[in-house]
C-alpha cells in the first residue's frame, strides 16, 4: 500500500469511515499494518472527517 501522501496510513483512512467496527481488524490484517500505522491512519480519518 501507498497511495496516500506519503505515509501508508493514508490508505487506512477508508477503514474508519466506510468499515464497520466489526471487520475493521480484518482489514487491517489483510496488508499486515501494524498499530502505529493503525493509529495514523485513524488520525487522517479525523482530520479529513
């Protein structure tokens, strides 16, 4: 993944507006993210919403 601004979270910002909660986990495991990224992509959902 990397088709943000650089930074890999960009492409999480899908997973907290569109993704239910439920499956949110499997989404991120799907391209292995790990939590720091998780965390980022999280704050971009935040500041873009």
């Amino acid at each position: 993944m990397s088709l943000g601004a650089g930074d890999p979270a960009c492409d999480l910002i899908i997973a907290f507006t569109l993704v239910s909660a439920e499956t949110r986990a499997t989404f991120r495991a799907a391209p292995d993210v790990d939590d720091a990224t998780g965390i980022r992509g999280r704050g971009w959902a935040l500041a873009t919403g």
